[in-house]
C-alpha cells in the first residue's frame, strides 16, 4: 500500500515518524510531504526509505495560495497512486478537506490542538476547524480531551472520529550524553534545578511561572529554572527575567536540538500550559526518569499522570500556588523525586509505546 504523511513543518516529529517507521516495516511505500524546506523530519524518514518532498509554494493570497495546495496535493496523489493520506496539523488538513475530491486517495486526518481558538478567541482559526470537520472523511483524535472538544464543542460527527494515542519509538530517542547533562547541572548549579520547555505562546503560560520563580527566590529558595523553546513571545520573556532581576535564576536558553541532555540534568520537568492535544514533551522527557509538573483537566493528562505517584497535577486555573507548595515539599526531601520518575517512565512506554498503538491504524490500512 502506498501512504503518504503529510504536515506543513519539517522539525523531527516522533510521533509521527514512529507511525510511519513502522509501517514501512511492514512493507508499505511511505512518502512524506512538508510545506517547508526539507528538515530534520526528511532525514529521519528517508532512513527506512520514505520518499520526501518539499512544496515549492510560496505563501500568497490566502485563496490562491491554497487552491495551487490542493491540486499540488491532489496530483501528487494522483500521479503517485497514493492509497491512504494521514495529514497532520490545521494548515495541512484544511487542503486535504478540499484535495480529497480530486483524487481517489483516503484522507485521514489528526487533530493536534484542543480549545486553543475558544481561548484566544481566533475567528479564523474557528472557521478552519469548522470546515475541517464537516468535510473530513476520517478524523483521528489523540486524547479524550480533543475527541470532547470535537465532539461537546464544535459538535464533529463522533462517527467520524477514533482516539489513537500518540505513537512513540522510543528506542530512536537518543539518551542523554553524560559528559553534557554534567556540565549543565554544573553550570547551572542549584539545589533545585527546573526544565521548562514549550513554544513561546500565551497558551504555555511562562510569565506565570516566571514570576512564580521570582516568589521562591525572594523566600530565599535555591531554585533555577531553564526555559527552552521558541515562539513570539520570546522578547517578553527576556524582558520579564530582566524587570525582575532574575538574570542569575532564570534561562532563556532558547531552541535546544539536544533537548535530552536538558531533561536529564532536570530535578523536575514544569509544564503550565492551558491547551494541549498531548503534549509530546512530557512523554519524550520521561525516558530520564525526570519527573513532571503539568496542569490538570489539559491534553491527556489526567489519562496518565497519578498526582504524587508518577508526577505532579497543578490547578489548571491557579497553578501557581500548588507549584509552591510543592516545590517546598520537594526542597524538604517530601518526595523520592527518583521513585516518581522512573514509575512515569513504565507508565508512559506501557501506554504510548509504538508497539501498542500501531496496531490501532490496522483498520485503516484494511479499508
């Protein structure tokens, strides 16, 4: 069978390149497609011989700009004979909705974002979930927390809709570099070392644990945070650091290829974002057997993080105080923070391994 996976970025994607590993392995042509140039997802797939491309389309007048998307993608099916589509992301799957019409090709669909556009309010983006979900052929959902968004929220048709768990290989998680995760816990020397890693957006709430940070040292904790990632906001972080004269404890380190190395000299991985699918973070850290603080009632959380057993569930509306409380509890020797993270390691592999959520897309492949 011949399945194309589709998505506008090129950065690594486990979770979608364990998907498509695995099906090569079973003897499927892959082909993959990005919007953008050819990146780091191109290089990991044509590994296992996935034929990758990048589209030459440059952005434009939104119609136009679109409609070249879909014939471009419509033909490529055509002329490549293409059996099944998995398209991910938004911007992908609205020219799938649409592309689906002019080709023979099966679009499956995955929704990477929950209520994102209900809390900033994004019109836009609204009415492209709209339409996606009207015209979609086949959705797969990665959480209960998006399937109820799909369904209570934007009222998707729930016959259209499968939950599948994000898939992961976590044998190609490359693990941390001992000499690196030294020299960062030394650089960084604290009796408390934090993580936090997620793109510079509202929704993953950094000034809130910036200023949070900012509590701790004034009551004269040895706290340091390390904040990791990239996005629009990244000027503001830096100057929040800098108002509160947190230059000496708090890191803007910005995008790191080798995020592990960063997992792995954490004491403790905190996440205090609004809006997740699932987030892919907290699973890729866990293999370091750091344990997390994340938000309850968001992504899929609650699905498998155990308050106090395998991580930390903060008050998704106030987080800021359950993050005190429990960060001095931590400071006190309160909980084998080794203990905790190895049991989020068994947890995560028991439930997101590839091995246990591949066979899910054999239905797909049987239609």
């Amino acid at each position: 069978m011949k399945i194309l996976f589709y998505q506008p970025y090129n950065q690594a994607t486990i979770y979608i390149e364990s998907i498509a590993e695995q099906l090569a392995l079973w003897g499927h042509d892959i082909f993959f497609i990005s919007h953008e140039e050819k990146g780091a997802t191109h290089s990991n797939m044509e590994k296992w011989g996935t034929k990758t491309y990048s589209s030459k389309i440059k952005k434009g007048f939104f119609v136009l700009y679109h409609a070249r998307k879909v014939f471009e993608i419509s033909r490529f099916c055509k002329k490549n004979n293409i059996d099944i589509v998995y398209s991910h992301y938004q911007e992908a799957n609205i020219i799938s909705v649409f592309a689906q019409y002019f080709c023979k090709s099966k679009f499956i669909l995955t929704r990477h974002h929950t209520d994102c556009a209900f809390i900033d309010n994004n019109l836009k983006e609204k009415w492209a979930d709209k339409i996606i979900n009207r015209l979609a052929y086949k959705y797969i959902a990665p959480s209960q927390k998006v399937f109820k968004q799909l369904v209570d929220i934007e009222k998707a048709n729930p016959e259209k809709i499968q939950i599948i768990n994000y898939g992961y290989n976590f044998n190609s998680i490359h693990l941390p570099n001992l000499q690196v995760v030294q020299n960062i816990k030394t650089k960084f020397n604290a009796k408390l070392l934090l993580v936090s890693a997620a793109r510079f957006i509202p929704e993953k709430r950094h000034d809130l644990l910036i200023s949070e940070i900012k509590k701790l040292i004034k009551n004269g904790l040895d706290v340091k945070l390390l904040i990791l990632g990239k996005g629009p906001l990244k000027s503001k972080i830096n100057e929040q650091i800098k108002n509160l004269r947190l230059e000496n404890n708090v890191f803007n380190l910005g995008f790191k290829l080798n995020i592990i190395d960063y997992y792995s000299s954490a004491d403790l991985i905190v996440h205090f974002s609004l809006s997740e699918a699932s987030n892919s973070a907290i699973k890729e850290a866990s293999i370091t057997n750091t344990p997390v603080m994340v938000c309850s009632g968001v992504g899929d959380f609650d699905e498998y993080i155990v308050n106090k057993k395998n991580g930390f569930l903060l008050n998704k509306k106030n987080p800021q105080s359950d993050f005190s409380i429990i960060i001095e509890k931590i400071l006190n020797n309160e909980f084998d923070l080794l203990k905790i993270g190895k049991q989020l390691h068994k947890d995560v592999v028991n439930r997101f391994d590839i091995s246990r959520v591949i066979k899910q897309y054999l239905p797909f492949n049987k239609n």
